[in-house]
C-alpha cells in the first residue's frame, strides 16, 4: 500500500465519519428536544425500553450518542438502570441499520445526492429545509466516504504484505480481538463494521472472519460511553458497566451459537447469496436482535451484577430513597383523612431532607468542605425530584370527590412543596457562593463572616420552626414564628448596610461584597419560605 493509497483511506474513514456527524446533528436539530422527550417514555416496561433504544438511535444514527445520553440520565436520576438496559439493548439493534444501508452500493449517486443537501444547507433560509439539507448532506459524504474506503483498499488485495498480515486474523480469537482493538481505535462500531464489510466485498477477508471481526466491533463499541462515564458519577459508571456487560454476553452467546450450530451462519449466507455486502450486514442485525431476545428475560440480573460490580454505598441508597414517595404510593379511591395525612406525613419528610440540604450549604460556606457542597447540589437534585413526585400524587389528589375543606388543604400543601423546593434553590446558590469565594480569592472580613454566621443560625431557627408548626399543627405558635421571620428581617437589612459602610471604607473588596450580599438576600428569603409553612395548614 502506497502512502497515498494510505492516505485516502484516512480521508475515506474521515469523510464516512464526518458524514455521519453532520447527518446526526440534522436529524437532532431536525427533532428539537423529541430525542428526550422519548427517552422519558422509558418507562420500566422494558420492552418499551427496547423500543425506545431502536427508535432514537434510529434517528439519530450513532449508538453511542444515545447510551451517552442514557448514561446522563440515568446520572440525573431521571432514569433506572432497569430502564437504561432495555434503552442500550435497542440502540445496539438501531446502529445496524447502517451496515444494512451501506450494503447497497450507492458510491455512484453520492456525488449528486451530496451536492443536493449542500444546496439547501447553503442556499434555503428556512431552518427545516436547511436540517433536512443537512441531513441529505451527511447522507451523500457517508456513501461518498465509503466508495474512497473501496477505491483505497482495493489495491490491497494485490498487497503480500497486507494478506500476510489478514491470514494472521484466521485464528477467529485474534479475529476478534483486533475487532475490539479496531472499534475502541476508531471509537465508532458502525465505521469499522463497515470496513470489514468492505475487506469482505473485496474479497480480502472470508465472510466466517468477517463474523468474528463484526462480534469483536460490538464489544469495542462501548469505548466511548466508558470514557463519558469516568466524569459520571457512580450510576452512570454502572450504566457503562451495563453497556459492556451486555456486549461481552452477546459476543459470548454468538461465538457459542456458531461454534455449535455451524449451519447457522449458512443459514444467514442463503438469504443473500449473490451478496457479501448484504451477509455482513445480515450478520450484524440478526446477531444484535438474537442477543436482545435471549438477555432481555435477564435485565435483572446484568443489572446486579453491574451493581456487584460497582457496589452500592450508603449514601447511594439514602439518595434512591429520597427520590422515591415512601407514603404517598397507594393510589385510587382513598378516604379524605388516610390520602391528607400520607400526603402530609411525605411533606414532613420533604422538609426534613430540605432542611439538611440548607443546614449543608451553610456549613459549606463557612467551613469550604468539598464533599458538602457536593452534597447539597446531589440533595437539591432529590428535592426536584420528590417534589414534582408528591405535587403529581396531590394533583391527582385534587381531582377526588373530597369535601371543600380537603380540597383547600390539598391545595395549600401544594404550596408547601412548592416552598420548600424553593428553599432547595436557594441552599444549592448558597453551595455556589463558596465555590465562587474560593475561585475568585474573595474577601469578607471577620465581622462580615459572624454576621453571616449570626443570620445563618436565626434564618435556620425559623425554619425548624415552621417545619414543626407544619407536623404539630401547633398553630398557637406561629406568632413566634413571625418574630423570627421578623428578626431575619430586620438582621439582613442591618447587616447589609453594615457591610455595604465597611465595602465604601475599602474594608472589603467588590466581590466578597456581591457575595456577602447575595448570600444574606438567599437566607432571608428561606425565612420567608418558612414563613409561608407554617402558615399553610392554619384557619
């Protein structure tokens, strides 16, 4: 092989690559947000799952971006790993779609179909023709670069050196290794199965090697989303673990299956007989829905062993419960007095877990621990997501034929949650004030810090408070809990001119001074939010 010859298979790779990024960005673009939005139908029904995976890899063409988008749910907590597995499995049977298109030799009508999608990219104002362009465009550099893939590797077949170096792959273990090897080189399945596809149609590979390099590519496939995951944390990591357990399953029952069954793989040859391109392609969407079809019944179990792989801490588990309803979770026709008091037994909880996400931040702020600040933005996340879980369950709630009375305290704990949630908001910017007074070397002086300090602990004392009004319905007491908010009141208007004097006498320095005040403007607020609490259930 020529350097030239070298070269233009780099650019033929290259172009095929390019193409399929250009296509996918039309067809995301083209989309809108719909890709998430589908995701979010992942529900645990798992054949759901699958279908979810097949379509939304479908459209936008690379199994990859799907599992990183599935890992960056499931890292949200938006999804399960129940729910990513099923996803995963139906984007590894949606990435073989591309084999079966790049079977048809298409190589002559690339140019024009190319010079098509560039025209209504470069020359048609409209966003959705200029998508559909774009698309078209990815379309015709893919079938452009795969005709300079086959016009570089065809001299190879002349090439001693290069058949001396493919007879080594005749051993179907290093076939299958450099499979794995070639993906992870690439970082793309479709890319390199279409390479063998193409050593296969040339005549320079046999269609049993073929096989065995198409299983080492599924393995190799999932590079790129182990890589995404290492900035992930532990959920996501497990979703990659998933992704390549399922792969090393397949790639094991497939080796099985054709070591055993020989007939087999004559089977998948006759349905295409006059066409290598087509047996290869064959190859790789049979062996992608068979490896679906057998582990599916066992979501299950790869899940645990993901979670064997990488165990479960603590502070995990405490996380998935508090983003799960523990008392709200009987539905249908309850009695007003058994649905008013798990809904506000589920409260009371929300407002234990929001009030250690606030006490967190400010013991972030003042003590610049890491790992709380780490640990308020996680809580705020579970605060989102149990809110919206127990705002559902009183929304439907609502729609009961409870009395007037049940319906306005359904109602007004609405507003419960509601405060609450905010009071997660202003503990998660409380976390980001320290990362920022670290970052940028603020400055708040001695006195500024205590009197911050001094805020903290009333704005803290109103909110238990309120918190035990709400589950004692001591509403005897909620004229202690308007001087406190009262008291907040009055300390944060104190301290902030207080501050704002010592900032005019160069005492502090501007950005210290916009956190100093910005922090005293969030505790404030939390009293308010307190404020609104214990208030919520009185006459």
């Amino acid at each position: 092989m020529t350097l030239f010859e070298f070269f233009t298979l780099l650019g033929g790779v290259g172009l095929f690559l390019y193409g399929m990024s250009i296509m996918s960005t039309g067809l995301k673009n083209a989309a809108g947000d719909k890709m998430h939005k589908i995701l979010e139908y992942a529900t645990a029904n798992r054949f759901v799952s699958v279908a979810v995976g097949i379509l939304v890899t479908l459209l936008i063409q690379s199994s990859s971006a799907t599992d990183m988008m599935v890992i960056s749910f499931v890292n949200s907590g938006l999804m399960t790993l129940i729910q990513a597995i099923g996803v995963i499995m139906g984007a590894n049977i949606g990435t073989t779609i591309t084999a079966q298109i790049t079977a048809f030799n298409l190589g002559a009508i690339a140019p024009a179909v190319l010079f098509l999608g560039a025209a209504a990219y470069l020359f048609v104002k409209q966003n959705t023709v200029r998508h559909v362009g774009s698309i078209v465009m990815g379309f015709g550099m893919l079938f452009f670069g795969i005709s300079v893939i086959k016009s570089a590797i065809a001299p190879l077949s002349q090439s001693a050196e290069f058949i001396s170096f493919l007879s080594t792959l005749a051993n179907p273990a290093i076939a299958l290794i450099f499979g794995v090897l070639f993906t992870a080189l690439l970082q793309s399945s479709s890319s390199s199965v279409v390479i063998f596809q193409t050593f296969a149609v040339q005549g320079l590979i046999g269609f049993e090697m073929t096989v065995y390099l198409v299983i080492g590519a599924a393995i190799g496939s999932v590079t790129p989303n182990i890589l995404a995951s290492l900035t992930t944390n532990r959920n996501g990591k497990r979703t990659a673990a998933l992704n390549l357990l399922f792969n090393l399953i397949r790639a094991a029952i497939m080796v099985l299956l054709i070591n055993v069954f020989p007939s087999f793989l004559d089977l998948i040859r006759g349905l295409t007989p006059d066409s290598v391109g087509h047996q290869v392609a064959n190859v790789h969407t049979i062996f992608a829905v068979l490896a679906v079809i057998i582990e599916l019944p066992f979501a299950g179990f790869i899940v645990t062993l993901s979670q064997k792989i990488i165990p479960i801490l603590p502070e995990e588990s405490r996380r998935m419960e508090d983003r799960k309803l523990k008392y709200m979770v009987q539905e249908g026709d309850l009695p007003s007095f058994v649905a008013l008091q798990q809904a506000k037994m589920e409260i009371i909880r929300l407002g234990q877990i929001t009030r250690g996400c606030l006490q967190d931040s400010i013991n972030c702020f003042f003590t610049h621990d890491d790992k709380l600040a780490a640990s308020v933005f996680e809580r705020e996340e579970s605060i989102d997501i149990l809110s919206e879980l127990i705002q559902d369950r009183l929304i439907a709630l609502r729609s009961m034929p409870y009395k007037p009375k049940a319906i306005e305290e359904l109602s007004q704990m609405l507003l419960v949650v509601t405060d609450m949630e905010r009071i997660s908001d202003h503990a998660k910017n409380i976390a980001e004030y320290e990362i920022q007074y670290r970052e940028r070397n603020a400055v708040i002086s001695e006195t500024g810090m205590a009197e911050l300090q001094e805020l903290a602990t009333l704005t803290m004392k109103s909110i238990d408070c309120s918190l035990e009004i709400f589950e004692t319905e001591r509403f005897w007491d909620i004229p202690k809990a308007y001087e406190l908010e009262q008291q907040v009141d009055e300390m944060q208007t104190d301290i902030v001119n207080s501050h704002i004097n010592r900032f005019m006498e160069s005492y502090c320095e501007p950005v210290g001074a916009f956190i100093f005040t910005d922090l005293s403007s969030d505790l404030e607020r939390c009293s308010d939010h307190a404020m609104t609490i214990a208030t919520a259930l009185s006459d």
